[in-house]
C-alpha cells in the first residue's frame, strides 16, 4: 500500500508541473498559443511625427486614442502596444510603451522606449510605390467566334 501511495503522488507531482508555466513546456510542438495583439498599434514612423508643442488632437490624429487616460493626471495619455507571438515562436514578444505629458493642452515631454528620431531634418524614407502591370495577351479566338462577331453578333476586341 505504501509503495503504491508513493507511486501516485510521483506521478500526480509529474502531472502536475506539466502543468506550469514554464517556458520548456510552452515550446512544445503539440500546444497550440495563438497570437496576441494589444493596444494601439505604434511604429517608429508614428512616433518620428510627434514632437514637443502638438496640441492633444495632432496627436490623437497621428497615434489614435490612447490606450490609458488617467482620471487623476488629465494631462497625461499612455500608448502600450504588446505583441505575443503564436505557435511558431519565431519572434519574441514585442512591448512598446509611450507617455505622453501634456501642459496647457500642449505636449511637454515624450517618454518611453520608442521615441521620436533625435535628427528633425533626416530624409524621410521613400514613400512611392511602383505597380508593375504586365502586358495583357490577345484573346486567341477561333474562326467561328470571328465570323460570328464579325457578322456583327459578338462583341469587338
């Protein structure tokens, strides 16, 4: 009877810790995570159009409504972007942080870990985009379709 105990509290023990969140366990090719986005989405490209001086609404255009607005600091907004990749695990977790503080409906101060460009003047990025459209082939018709379109029937090409 002892050894039978011992037996199932080892193997409850075992179950059990399969259980936990350890990150062994979350690689394993069975389990199935799906992808996790929150907040609002924030590239470095929104972030290099913010600069000190835009009013609440130039900012609100650029990074959309924040994410928090604290009732006892109205003059402060918070953009959190958090990124949890699925099953495939081949990215890591993303988390980009922006405040924002505010002083007579001005922004004051930028702070975070995605922050505008230091240099105002760079070159933006190239921003044209060529489409390539290829050219299009006759329709090959047969004898009978010109005849019959020819005799004024079908449509021209």
């Amino acid at each position: 009877m002892r050894k039978l105990l011992i037996l199932i509290s080892t193997i409850a023990s075992l179950l059990l810790t399969a259980c936990s969140s350890d990150p062994v366990v979350n690689r394993l090719p069975f389990v199935y995570r799906i992808e996790v986005q929150q907040g609002n989405v924030v590239t470095q490209e929104m972030v290099d159009q913010l600069h000190v001086g835009m009013t609440k609404r130039q900012v609100q255009f650029v990074l959309g409504a924040p994410m928090i607005i604290d009732p006892f600091h109205a003059e402060r907004c918070d953009y959190i972007y958090l990124y949890n990749p699925g099953s495939d695990g081949k990215s890591d977790a993303t988390e980009r942080l922006i405040t924002l503080t505010f002083e007579d409906d001005r922004v004051k101060t930028i702070q975070g870990n995605l922050l505008p460009n230091p240099q105002p003047d760079a070159v933006p990025p190239n921003r044209q985009v060529t489409v390539v459209v290829p050219p299009q082939e006759r329709e090959s018709v047969g004898v009978l379709t010109r005849l019959w379109r020819w005799m004024g029937f079908g449509k021209d090409s």
